[in-house]
C-alpha cells in the first residue's frame, strides 16, 4: 500500500484513544464552511489535477460542494438524495444519500463515534506545524484504502484519501468558518432542459 508522505506509521495501541479524539473533534463541529484546493495524484505521486472551490456542510447530511475551471461542478445534498450538476455535459444526476458513507465529507457530516469504531482503525500523528493528523483505515472493502483528516487549533485544514488504485486526493481547506450561519443554498433546482439521470429506487 502506498502511504502518503504526512501519514506515519500506525501504533494498533492507540486505536481507542485516537478514536475518542477523533471523535471529540467532530461532535463539535455542526456545520462548516471554507474554499478549498483539490490536488489529486496517481499511484507514481504525479499530480494530475488541481481544482479550487468553495464547500458547505451541516448535520445531517447537508453538502454543497462546488467547484471552477478546469472541472465545474455542483454537487448538493439536501438531506434526501445527492444531486451532481457536470456543467461542461449539462446533465443532472441525482443518488440515493447512501454514496456519501464513506466519503470524507461524511466523517465531518454524521459519523458517530461507535460508528467510526466499527467500520474504522483509527490512528494519531502528530503533523508540520502543530497539525493533528488521523488516518483511518477501513475494517471492510472499501473504495478508499485510506481516508486522513488533518486538524490545525480544532478546525479541520485538510481532507485526504488513497483509493484502491493507489491514487491520491489532497483537499486543502482555508478561511474555514466552524459553526457559523451558511448562507449557501443546501437545495436543488432542476432546470427541465437539462439531462436528467435518476438513481434513486
């Protein structure tokens, strides 16, 4: 398995206590605002794409992720169902909530605590700058080999993750706003020219 450059070497001891922090952190966190950068590279850690943006979220299950040139897209969740708009095809697909489990975006979403213990081994690492970094490795298949969270004073900096092709994602947030009034739209509005892929059951 390829192991990123900030992530050390898991001590199995430490599982219960990094779960706890882990867990502190996020049960403070009811909704978050912040730009971002998403630096994505393949398995020989060539970058391949980097893309700014800006993302909301907030308990349950609330997202607004959008992103510009050179790959502009909306995604939101409303609660209900996860709409992504690729504006490059015009098209509008809407997915069960269910896809978000295990991304990045639900750690900060709705993980409960014994949740992350069932479906995680969790451990702690102390990053550049004071950064507590956490890597979680999945206790199942997954489509990720590894998620990491990178906090800096309480307030998550960064959101990583190794898919099961040893490619890596990097999202570097900044100006981020923890529990303040999000002022972005947590609904979508179905343009009736746009091509529409349903997947909801």
């Amino acid at each position: 398995m390829r192991v990123w450059i900030w992530c050390l070497i898991w001590v199995p001891s430490v599982w219960a206590d990094a779960t706890d922090q882990l867990s502190s952190r996020l049960a403070a966190i009811q909704s978050l605002s912040a730009e971002f950068t998403q630096l994505a590279r393949d398995a020989a850690g060539r970058e391949v794409q980097s893309i700014p943006g800006q993302l909301a979220l907030a308990r349950p299950n609330l997202l607004r992720w959008e992103t510009q040139d050179p790959i502009p897209q909306l995604i939101v969740s409303d609660g209900q169902a996860l709409w992504t708009y690729d504006q490059d095809l015009e098209q509008v697909t809407r997915d069960p909530i269910s896809v978000l489990q295990d991304s990045p975006a639900a750690l900060l979403l709705n993980l409960q605590p014994e949740t992350l213990r069932q479906r995680y081994q969790i451990s702690q690492t102390q990053g550049v700058e004071g950064r507590e970094v956490y890597q979680l490795i999945p206790n199942t298949d997954s489509l990720y080999q590894m998620l990491v969270i990178e906090f800096l004073d309480e307030v998550p900096s960064m959101l990583g993750v190794v898919d099961s092709l040893d490619q890596q994602t990097r999202i570097s947030l900044r100006q981020v706003r923890i529990n303040t009034p999000i002022e972005q739209a947590f609904s979508f509005e179905l343009d009736p020219a746009m091509d529409f892929l349903d997947n909801l059951p």
